[in-house]
C-alpha cells in the first residue's frame, strides 16, 4: 500500500516554537515500522518555520513574509537533520524534496518530481516533502501543507492521506466553543457542508481544519480514503492504519476497509544493528 502521511506544525514543535525531537520520535518509530513491513510512505512534514524561527534571531513566530522565509530557511536543515538521524537506526535514509504547489501543476516539473518519488520508494528510504518556503510566497502567506500533500497524493496515486494534527478529528461543532460538540468517526461521502463545521488554526501553524478538509476532498474525489487525527504515541500512529485512530476517518465503508486493513503493529520495532 502506498500512504501519504502529513503531520503539522503543532505536533512537532514546543508551544515556544523550537522542534521538539521528543514528540518526532514516535511518528518516525512508526514510519519506520511501515516501511519495513514493506508498505511505501512519503512524508509530507510541516515545522520548518516553527524550528528557525527563534535560531533565526526571533523572539517569537515573525509576521513579515521575508521574515518567516528566513525562518524556514533556518529551521528546515534542523528538521531534516532530525528525520535523518531519528531513521538512521532502522536502516532507512531519508530523501528531501522542496516542491510548491506550482512544481506539482507543470506538467515537465510535476513528472520529474513523481518520476522521483516513484525510484526512492522502491529503494530503503522515506521520502520527505515540505513545501519549499523561501520561494513559494503565494503558498506561504495563504496555503499550506495540507494541500501540497493532497496534491503529492494525487501526483504518485497513492490512495491513502493521513493528516496528523493537534486535535482528534472532525467535530459537529467547535469543541473548544461548545461542550456538546461531538466528533465525527466516519464521513461516507463528501460534502460541502462539512466546511461549516471547521474553524480556526493551530498556533505553530497556518491551516486549520478547513484546509484539511479541503485536501480531504481532493482526495475523495478521486477515489482515496483519508485520516484526520491526533497520535501521540507509537501505537496510536499504527492504530490510524489498522481503523482504529483517534480521530475522524473519510471514505466508504469499503474503502476504509480496503486502505486501512493493515494488522495490528502491537510493538514498537526495535532499531536495525
């Protein structure tokens, strides 16, 4: 099976916004085990910004655009570097790609990039994508990665999106508003309406749960199933593909079935020698 596997900004980084090694070490254990068990995963990663910013000479997360490029120019090395010496003991390297949403919709660049990412998931190693934030201004004052994995999705025909994110799923309300909001499991089909029940912005990064949902929809539309939830731990990431993630699964029953059938992982794989 082949899986994107987002994860945002909050879920890699301190409330300070410096990178917390501590809460990458349980996606990149997971990963880990993915890919030996022999299924193919890119990782689209967000974090560069949130881990320059204070390297960058910044007190806090800067507003100005020029800013908050040189904040990711900083921070992406230190993420990069992260991902390569947390996957190294397993046996696995790890292949950086800096795309904007632009590299994916021209035609000689989109194919270049999904000719690549087809050789390195054949080989022992995880695709790493961020969106290449010094260059891509449009993206990086309105976009996200969560539409640039929809699209890397779309671009390698994997069948699967898996966002990682601070908040476990979907809610018919805004939880953090309302006490009686309930959160959705399972969406069946897509619809518009769902928009309505999104609102607001993780603070390290820049989408909210509407820009999932408007990645999810691309994915749908073309046949693939998707996860929006929170894992904290090892086994909670593995739970996602087996149906038992906490948080809100897109798809038809048969989809779901299909795409999140992997058996049980149980226990954390010890590294390679």
């Amino acid at each position: 099976m082949r899986y994107v596997v987002k994860i945002g900004s909050s879920s890699l980084t301190h409330t300070d916004g410096s990178l917390a090694t501590e809460r990458m070490l349980p996606y990149v254990s997971g990963l880990a085990q993915l890919r030996l068990d022999g299924q193919q995963v890119v990782l689209v990663t967000s974090g560069a910004v949130a881990a320059g910013y204070r390297l960058a000479g910044f007190a806090e997360r800067p507003r100005a655009l020029i800013e908050r490029q040189a904040a990711a120019a900083v921070g992406q090395s230190q993420l990069i570097q992260a991902y390569h010496q947390f996957l190294a003991p397993y046996g696995l390297s790890v292949a950086q790609l800096l795309l904007t949403a632009a590299d994916l919709k021209d035609g000689e660049r989109a194919q270049n990039a999904v000719n690549m990412l087809n050789y390195l998931l054949r080989q022992p190693i995880i695709p790493i994508v961020n969106e290449n934030d010094t260059v891509a201004v449009e993206e990086l004052t309105f976009g996200d990665n969560d539409q640039l994995s929809a699209l890397v999705a779309e671009a390698i025909a994997a069948p699967v999106l898996v966002i990682i994110t601070d908040t476990d799923g979907l809610y018919d309300q805004n939880p953090n508003q309302c006490v009686t909001a309930r959160r959705i499991k399972r969406v069946t089909a897509w619809d518009d309406q769902l928009l309505a029940m999104a609102s607001g912005s993780s603070a390290l990064g820049t989408g909210g749960m509407s820009s999932k949902l408007q990645a999810v929809a691309k994915v749908l539309r073309r046949g693939g199933a998707c996860f929006i939830g929170k894992a904290q731990t090892t086994s909670e990431f593995l739970a996602i593909f087996s149906g038992r993630g906490n948080g809100t699964y897109f798809g038809t029953t048969e989809q779901i079935e299909l795409f999140f059938s992997n058996p049980d992982f149980g226990v954390q794989p010890r590294p390679a020698n």
